[in-house]
C-alpha cells in the first residue's frame, strides 16, 4: 500500500501509470473490436450518395404466390415447382411457369419421382436427380431417361447458348482413385464430359452429401453475351465462365468469409457447424460491365446491399442500399434480370419488380 502511496505522489510514475492503462485500454478495445469485426466478415463499403442510381424502389410492382416447394432455375422463366398429395391418391410434382412481368404461361405436370431434385428447366425439359442419378424429362413425351456419364454426380447445372444438350454443372467426378470437385461440361445427348473448366478441391472418397451443402449457391447467365457466374450463398467465392462454359476468372467478394465447415452427425445427417458458417451473397446480376451482388455480410438489416464489382478487373466499385419493405439480403431467394428492370424473388413467397433509373 505504502509503494502505491509514493507512486501516486510522484508526478512522473503518476503520469507513467495514467499512460500505461490508457495504451492497455486501447490495445484490448482494438483487439476485441477488430477480431469482432474479422468473424463477422464485414468490411468498409463505399456507398454510392443517392440509392435511386440503381433502382426506383418506392413503389414496385410485387405479387405474393401460393406456397410452393421451390423455384426452379431456368434460363427464361421463373417456375415454380409445386409439391404434395393428390385428392385421388399418389404424390404430385407440379410447375407453374411464369413470364418475368409474372404473367402466368403454362402449367406442367411432371412425372419424375417424388424424392426428385430438381435442377434445371430449359429447352422442353426438366433436368433433375435422383438417388444421385441424373435424368432428362421430356416435356412432350412424359418419359425420362436417365443420363450415364460414369462417374460424375451433378450438384448444380445450367445450359449454355440455350442449348438442349450443353451443360456447364458443378460436382463431383471419381478420376481413377480420386475424387474431384469442380466444374464440368457435359453433353446429356451424348452422355458425356466435354470438359473440365475449374477443379476446385480433391479427395481420396467420395463426399457428395456435404460438397453440396459446402458450395451450395446458383449459376446465373448474362443473357446479352452469354457469360455464365456461379456464387456460393455460404461463401465468399464467385465463378465466372465464358459461353462456352470454360473458365475465364474467379474473385472472392470482399467479406472473405471463408467456406462453410459441414458435419456429420451419428446417424450420418449432415448439417453446418454452428460458429464456423456465415450467408454470404444471395443473388447475382450481370449489368453492362458490372456485377450487382446481393450481400448479406452487413450490419444493415432494414435493406438490401447490393455490392458493385466490375466485371473484367474484377474490383471493387461502390454499393447500394435497395430498400423495400424492411427486406435484407438475407430476405432475397432469387434475382431475374431483364434490360429495365429486375425482379426479386423473396423468401415468404412475395415478388417485387425494381425498374432501374439509369
């Protein structure tokens, strides 16, 4: 008691002490805030000074739909794919397809098994799993044929040029003892790989269940020039691919969230590890030479952030706050570009169409 007595009456271990708490106060306020900021997979935005830049949001056009299973990804259309028990008996998987003023153009009864994953709608058919065999519904004839390409076990896919039989998937392919996740060019007519475009990880067996939910995300298509992206929802990586499907760059968005970690449980149901996964982006708009990307790694949770990227130097630009509703990115399901405008699916079955302002 007595030392700390004649260190407060000494004016310079006085002022020594002051200075050493202040410095230890501000060497833990920047460690837990920084180390705060870093595992939330934040960063600083430059947002743009006037929201309405990108899109008159005061009053969109929107509808709200009867509750369906899911949205089928289509190069065309959005189509809604309805599920359940019919009245008479048996199991029904049904699509609604809409024109993208969501103007209804037909429905269609598919008659695929009821466990199916559905992939793709495109070009008269409906492209989809099963047992984690892929198939092609014909549309005209009601019958499916199961597409052998040895090996390989689709995730996601998405046609090129509009083609029938092109595809660009993401999955999974045994390569002798080896088993390689990336993206592949297939052809469904001829029940073969043209190409691999990315190899993104290897492994000595197979692990398809948990690489699904790992790289879960969506291809998206810049109809104009027919380049083709694919972005993770639970990670921080964008795919870009040329009309061809090969590989043309990569970027990672500026949040940097790392991959998800995904486990198994001791009935082998696989799920994300709580405290090692974060959303990341939830849409993808190719617009002229940039690319809108839906953000869900913001401390915003009245609007939606769309980050600006441009598309060839792959940097940075600016973002947006779209406002609607109180929605967050976390809200967005799906986005549908067209040449004025661009509609959002969101997750409580509402649409809304965003006309741009400039």
């Amino acid at each position: 008691m007595s030392t700390i007595k004649q260190i407060l009456n000494n004016r310079r271990a006085r002022a020594l002490l002051i200075f050493t708490v202040v410095a230890l106060g501000f060497i833990f306020y920047f460690h837990f805030s920084v180390g705060s900021v870093a595992k939330s997979y934040l960063f600083n935005r430059q947002f743009s000074k006037t929201d309405t830049a990108l899109a008159t949001a005061e009053n969109p056009s929107s509808k709200v739909f009867p509750e369906y299973a899911g949205i089928v990804p289509s190069d065309r259309d959005i189509v809604f794919l309805y599920q359940g028990l019919r009245e008479s008996g048996g199991y029904f998987n049904r699509f609604e397809v809409y024109d993208y003023h969501l103007n209804k153009k037909e429905v269609i009864d598919l008659k695929i098994p009821a466990t199916s994953n559905v992939l793709c709608y495109t070009a008269g058919r409906t492209i989809y799993t099963h047992s984690f065999f892929l198939y092609a519904y014909d549309h005209a004839t009601g019958a499916s044929r199961k597409i052998n390409i040895k090996g390989l076990r689709v995730f996601e896919l998405t046609s090129l040029n509009d083609s029938a039989t092109a595809f660009l998937c993401l999955g999974e392919y045994k390569n002798g003892d080896r088993f390689e996740t990336g993206f592949y060019k297939i052809d469904i007519e001829k029940d073969s790989i043209t190409g691999r475009s990315v190899l993104i990880e290897t492994a000595e067996h197979t692990n398809t269940p948990q690489l699904m939910l790992k790289y879960a995300g969506s291809f998206v298509a810049d109809k104009g020039r027919y380049r083709h992206a694919y972005f993770c929802n639970k990670y921080s990586m964008i795919w870009l691919f040329d009309q061809q499907g090969d590989s043309t760059s990569s970027l990672r968005t500026l949040d940097k969230t790392p991959a998800p970690e995904v486990i198994s449980d001791s009935r082998g149901i696989n799920f994300y590890k709580r405290g090692a996964t974060w959303n990341t982006n939830t849409g993808l708009v190719f617009r002229g030479k940039e690319m809108l990307v839906f953000s869900t790694r913001s401390a915003f949770k009245d609007c939606m952030i769309v980050d600006v990227y441009d598309r060839d130097a792959l940097s940075y630009k600016t973002s947006y706050k779209l406002r609607y509703e109180n929605r967050s990115s976390s809200d967005v399901y799906r986005v549908y570009p067209e040449q004025d405008r661009m509609t959002i699916a969101f997750t409580n079955y509402r649409f809304a169409s965003f006309v741009y302002s400039r």
